[in-house]
C-alpha cells in the first residue's frame, strides 16, 4: 500500500482499533479514528497524527458522516476496518429484548452500516479493502451466545457479499481473533489466565489486519491466535443438488 493512503478505523479508541490504528499510522498510512468514545478516540487520534470523528456505529447516518468527514479531510479512502463490538448483553438466561437488540446493533447491525456507508466511495474508486473484525466466536460459538451469533453472522456478510464487490474493485476479509487482552476481557481475564489460554496482544491482531490488507484475496475469514501468523479458513465445498 502507497505511503499517505487513508484507512478508517471503527472502534479505534481502544484494544484492537487503537493498535491498528497505531499500526498503520507506523507504516505511513493517514489514520481515521470513528468512536462513541470522544476522550480516548481523540487521544489515539493524536498519537497517530490522525483525525477523530465522533461516531455511534449504530447509526447509517453516523457512519457515512464518518466516511465523508474522511474523504473531506484527505481526498481518498483506501481501507475500512469495521472494528467496533460490544460483548453481548444478555445470553438465554438472562434475555431481554433490549439487551438482545442493543448486541445486534452494535455487533451485526454497526458493520452492515459501516459496510453500506464506504460502498458508495469505494464503488467510484473501483478500488479499496473493508476489513472486518469478526472473532473465533464467529467460527465456534462462545457462552456469549448472541455475541456469537452476530459474529457468525459477519462471516456470513463477508462470504456473501465479497464475489459482489470484486467485481467493482473491492475486497472484503475478516479477521477473527482469539481472546486478546484488552478491556472487553478485563473482568474474565484472570478466569482465562487460570485456565492456561493464552490472550494475544492487540497488536498481533493489527499486524494481522495489516498483512490481511496487503493479501489480494478477497471473501475470507482469517484466524489470528496468539503467536501466530493469520491463517485463512478452509470451509468446506458443498456442491448445489443437482438433478
Ligand atoms: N478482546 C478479544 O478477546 C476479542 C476477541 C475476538 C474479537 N474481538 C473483537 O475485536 C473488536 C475490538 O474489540 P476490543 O477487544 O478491542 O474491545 P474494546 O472494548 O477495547 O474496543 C472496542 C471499541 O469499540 C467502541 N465502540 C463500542 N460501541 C460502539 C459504537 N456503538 N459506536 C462506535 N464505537 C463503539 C468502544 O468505544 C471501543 O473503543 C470487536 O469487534 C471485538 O468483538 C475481540
């Protein structure tokens, strides 16, 4: 990628988007941080040289507010990382409607947005790489079961809509990390320690954006555990019944 090529990040004030953002900054690219967390999105944003923009990724407005803030400011955008999550509010047990709806806003709905918002620009462009961050979850399922539900569905998203925009230049990957140590797990981290897993820091995870953003693949779901290099999925071929 060109020095000076501009990404947007999503949920770049914190964990993994802060370290991406951190990461790419590192390596020449203009850096666009969107987040609901204006204090620590504004610090992240001043390390890398980059810009801020106050973003609720709930919102289609907010986020196509974000793109155009983007191209407003540096006249091109080459790279989406639709990062931002939450852990899921509520699981079977204890589901309500809210808390249900507020996951899948964020977690399913957030990344669609994001998505529909950066088609219309990268479209023109006939250029440009949406990278996701999806998780294992999305590929094993997890206790947190609407988390994973959204998280499947993002691979899903990615599948599906990649051959689509190869055709106008785009790619579309996402990359699915294993536990990582940032504040999402801060409560469940000495739990997870205590069970010999391992927890990744964040920036393996940006270099694993960063290598999947350099890959010229297209549609996949790459696993990026601790202490290893991101590993594309091999799902499995099912052939359509035929007569
Ligand atoms: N930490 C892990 O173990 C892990 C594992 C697999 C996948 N992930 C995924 O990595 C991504 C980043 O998570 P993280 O671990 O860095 O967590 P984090 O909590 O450190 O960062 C998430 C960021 O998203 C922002 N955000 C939340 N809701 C938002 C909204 N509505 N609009 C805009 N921004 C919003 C938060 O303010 C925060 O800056 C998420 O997609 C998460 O599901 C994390």
């Amino acid at each position: 990628m060109t020095a000076g090529a501009v990404a947007l990040i999503t949920g770049g004030a914190s964990g993994i988007g802060a370290a991406t953002a951190r990461r790419l900054a590192g390596e020449g690219w203009r850096v666009v941080i969107a987040d609901v967390d204006a204090a620590r999105g504004a610090g992240v944003a001043d390390d890398c040289g980059g810009l801020f923009i106050h973003t609720d990724v709930t919102s289609l407005h907010d986020n196509e507010h974000a793109v155009a803030q983007s191209v407003r400011a540096h006249g091109r955008l080459d790279a989406v990382v639709l990062n931002a999550a939450i852990a899921g509010r509520c699981g079977l047990d204890d589901f309500t409607q809210q808390h249900y709806r507020e996951t899948m806003r964020t977690d399913l709905d957030g990344i669609v947005y994001g998505l529909h918002a950066a088609l219309p620009r990268l479209r023109r462009q006939r250029s440009g790489h949406i990278v996701v961050t999806g998780s294992l979850a999305g590929l094993t399922g997890s206790p947190d079961v609407f988390y994973a539900t959204a998280k499947h569905a993002l691979i899903g998203l990615v599948r599906s809509a990649a051959p689509h925009l190869a055709r106008d230049g785009i790619r579309l990957n996402i990359v699915c990390p294993g536990l990582v140590d940032t504040p999402v797990l801060a409560r469940a981290r000495t739990a997870i320690l205590a069970h010999g897993l391992l927890l990744a820091d964040p920036g393996e995870i940006a270099a694993a954006v960063q290598s999947v953003l350099g890959d010229r693949r297209t549609g996949r779901a790459w696993v990026v555990q601790a202490g290893r290099p991101a590993v594309p999925v091999e799902f499995p071929e099912i052939p359509l019944a035929t007569r």
